[in-house]
C-alpha cells in the first residue's frame, strides 16, 4: 500500500483569488503538474499545446477564459480568469 503522505513531485501549487467584479473565479498557478510530467518526460514543448485545451473546456463549461502568460510559456504563473457567458 502506498504511503498517503508521500508528496507527488509533478503537483500543482495554486492560489484562488476572491471574486471580482472583473472575472466570476480567478486563480494562479506557480506550479504545474503538466510542465514538471513533460519536461521529465523530454518533450517541455508539448505542455504549452495542452495548455491550449483550456479554453475549449472553458467554452464547454459555458464559461470565457482570459489568461495571459502560462508556465509552460516562459511565465511566472499561469493566471486563470473566468467569466460565466450566460448570467441570468
């Protein structure tokens, strides 16, 4: 049996911010899961290509995402902001 207490080295460090009048659910990431699993796998290059698949699942949650700098991109965090697109 594994050990629960045993710290996964590709996890994620995130901070979510207070709601807004700018955005519905704000968060930063400082670390990213996905860019430590692609960078120990060799290919860095690829997390920024499944970073895109963000803004699809946003628009699948009936929601609109503004990011503007990743980690995977050279960031200093990934800045998550969403907006609901039908508030009624």
């Amino acid at each position: 049996m594994r050990n629960s207490s045993v710290k996964n080295e590709n996890n994620w460090a995130v901070e979510v911010l207070p709601k807004c009048s700018e955005y519905d659910l704000g968060y930063n990431y400082t670390e990213c899961g996905i860019c430590k699993l692609c960078k120990d796998e060799g290919c860095p290059a690829l997390a920024k290509y499944m970073c895109r698949l963000d803004h699809i699942i946003a628009d699948m949650m009936g929601a609109d995402l503004v990011r503007t700098k990743t980690l995977a991109e050279g960031g200093d965090m990934c800045d998550f902001r969403y907006s609901l697109k039908n508030r009624t």
